[in-house]
C-alpha cells in the first residue's frame, strides 16, 4: 500500500453575494400583493420593479425599494424599445450594482407580467446569484389566460401570446405562489393546482390567501433562501435531450414516445387539432424529411411553434460529441438504438379533460408505417416537408 497521503478535493467555493430572488406572474395585482408580504417578512429586503408601459418609445420606469422606505425611482432611456433590451440594459445591471452596494441586503426581482423568467435566468446567469424563481397563479384568472389566443403586443416585434408567456412563466419557475381570496371554492383551488402539477412537477406549490390574514413570515420562510434554483437545468424544449422529466402521465396529461419518426405532412396537418385538443403540448420531434434534426415543439393558446434543438448524437462525428453536456451524453447512452442512435419524439400535452386516447391515436397515425420506415433515411429526406427551413 503507497505511503503517500490521499489529496482532498479542493473545497467548493462560497457564494457570498446577496441571494436574488425572481418573482413572476401575469396577475399585477397578484404579484405585487406577493413582493410586499415578502418585504414586510424582512426590512432589509430590497425589491426592484420595471414599468413597461413606454418601452415602445424605449422608455422604461424603474423603482427600488424597500418595506419602508423608496430607495430609487428613475426613468430609463433605452437605447432599443424591446423587451430583451430591458434586461441587458436595464434589469441585469441594476441586479449587479444592488447586489454590490448592499451586501447585507438580499434582492427581489419582481418581473412585468410580459418578461419571461427564463430569460432573466439565461442573461444573468454568470453575474448574479439566483436563490429562487417563484410564480404568482391567480386562481381567478389562471384558465382564462392559460387559454387565451391574444396576442401581448408589448411592442411590434413581440408576436407572443398571452397562453405562452402564462406557461412559460409557471414552467420554468421553482416554486409557485397559489394567491387566492377568501371565499375560493375550494374546488376550483384544487383543479388550479392540479393543471399547475401538470405544468410544472418539479415546482413546490405554496397556497396562501384562503384566509382574512396572511402570515408574512411564514411565506417568506417557504419561498425565500430555498436554493432551488438550479442553474445547470436546460431549457424546457431541452429536457428530454438532457434525461430529465417533461411531464407526467396520468389524468389530463399524455406523455408520448417513440423510436419511429413522423411523416411530415401527416403530422403537419394533425398540428391544429392537437393544438386544440391539449391546452399545452411541449419536448422534441424526430421527423423522417429531416433524420438528423432535432425538432423542438410547443402549442399553447390554440398555437403551434416548432424550432431547432440542434443535432442528434448520432448525426455528428464522436469527436463533437464533448461539446455536448455529460446528461445528454449519458441520457442517449441509456435510450440508444443499434440502427437509429439515439433519435426519439418524447412530447407532455397537458389539459383539462383531456382525451387520452384521441391524442395518443392522433399522433400515432402520423408516424411512418411499417413500409415506409424499411424505405430508410434516403427515402425519407425525399418526402414532401412541410416543415423545410425551419431548422435553418
């Protein structure tokens, strides 16, 4: 046996920076009700807040304060009116410099209802300390905007609708706040949090307002210094790649998998029916036009977007392979085909008295038959695409 000492891994480095804690939701009046219960919790709390109403003039208001006190209200002159101008312009530098000038004072972030979360997480990634992402769910109003067709219009560019940003708000977030009013039925609390669980397992739900009273201290224990952030998770459309969960199966949810690809224009005319069938519908497609493509999809609001994910492993030499991440290597190891690598269609469609079965037919029609697949991968780029460009 070797005499010589066995090294100790190094220690992991302490964060010591003020923990910032995002705060998010479509209902203002929800959402401000929120950050001021968490700032009565802690009066060295400071909130920071932006008004988006003059953002199409690439004006912006922007107020910080505290429980007690209003540290800074100031008007901001964009150089572009946009909202992802907001956050590198106005939103991230802010965090920094409050973060550095009160070090002994945590930071809350309370988001316009047409910011989405993870795109403050993406920006701020390597300058701030995120602790948390929470979103406010008015019960009143949750199925309504859930399944709205409207379109924001925050400025002319942003062609988002209502229903997309709701379910990206709650998706990507790590706990969500239930604020309802006292009187609630209590069923239809429970039938919000239970679309809520399907749009988001892996958040801890946290129901407050069911009473006259509301303990402030008590909430911020449970949704302030969580440290459930994790800045190592992928992006929703990203999750299957990585290994992770993008839903759950059972009542009102589908998961559908498959190592076989979809015929491009049968799926294609089968987009707006499940558009309406599912009241969100989410992961990656593998389509036979285009075999080396990871094609990621999401409807919400009647609606219906499909992207690029990049590459299948199995389309790309070994040697790329290291600029993938170390989850997405093992999790194609675990699911891998001798024949097609590791292509699949993983999807979650999500709803209210969802037809199970009509979904799972749908979408089943719409794969290759067994002729069509022993055509093979030449055959198939051949077909007519209706989806051609898009991973361009």
């Amino acid at each position: 046996m070797s005499s010589h000492p066995i090294a100790s891994a190094p220690p992991v480095p302490v964060d010591h920076r003020p923990a910032v804690t995002v705060l998010s939701g479509f209902s203002p009046g929800a959402v401000h009700a929120a950050a001021r219960a968490l700032l009565i919790a802690d009066e060295r709390l400071i909130a920071v807040s932006h008004d988006l109403t003059g953002i199409r003039d690439g004006v912006l208001r922007r107020t910080v304060r505290s429980a007690t006190e209003l540290i800074e209200q100031s008007t901001v002159e964009l150089a572009h009116g946009c909202v992802s101008c907001t956050l590198r312009e106005d939103v991230l530098p802010t965090l920094v410099r409050l973060t550095g000038s009160h070090p002994g004072s945590d930071v809350l972030l309370v988001l316009p209802s047409a910011v989405e979360p993870e795109a403050v997480a993406a920006a701020g990634a390597h300058s701030v300390r995120f602790d948390s992402f929470i979103t406010v769910v008015d019960p009143e109003s949750f199925l309504d905007d859930l399944g709205s067709t409207a379109d924001l219009h925050i400025t002319e560019a942003d062609h988002r609708s209502v229903a997309e940003v709701v379910v990206h708000q709650v998706e990507f977030c790590d706990t969500v706040i239930l604020w309802s009013r006292p009187g609630t039925d209590s069923r239809d609390l429970d039938r919000v949090g239970a679309l809520v669980h399907r749009l988001a397992p892996w958040a801890v739900q946290v129901p407050v307002g069911t009473t006259n009273s509301l303990d402030c201290t008590g909430l911020s224990q449970l949704v302030r210094r969580t440290g459930r952030h994790d800045p190592r998770r992928p992006g929703m459309l990203g999750l299957a790649l990585e290994g992770r969960a993008i839903g759950i199966e059972g009542e009102d949810s589908v998961l559908f998998e498959s190592r076989r690809p979809f015929h491009p224009q049968r799926l294609s005319d089968a987009l707006e029916e499940l558009a309406e069938r599912a009241l969100r519908g989410r992961g990656q497609l593998w389509i036979a036009s285009q075999p080396d493509i990871v094609l990621a999809f999401e409807s919400a609001g009647g609606g219906v977007s499909l992207g690029s994910l990049g590459y299948w492993l199995d389309a790309l030499p070994v040697e790329r392979w290291t600029g993938t991440s170390d989850d997405r290597r093992i999790a194609a190891d675990l699911v891998w085909d001798p024949y097609y690598g590791d292509r699949r269609t993983a999807l979650a469609l999500i709803g209210l008295h969802l037809d199970q079965a009509a979904i799972t037919g749908l979408l089943t029609r719409c794969l290759l038959t067994d002729a069509e697949l022993a055509d093979g991968f030449d055959s198939w780029r051949a077909l007519t695409d209706p989806f051609a460009g898009i991973a361009d």
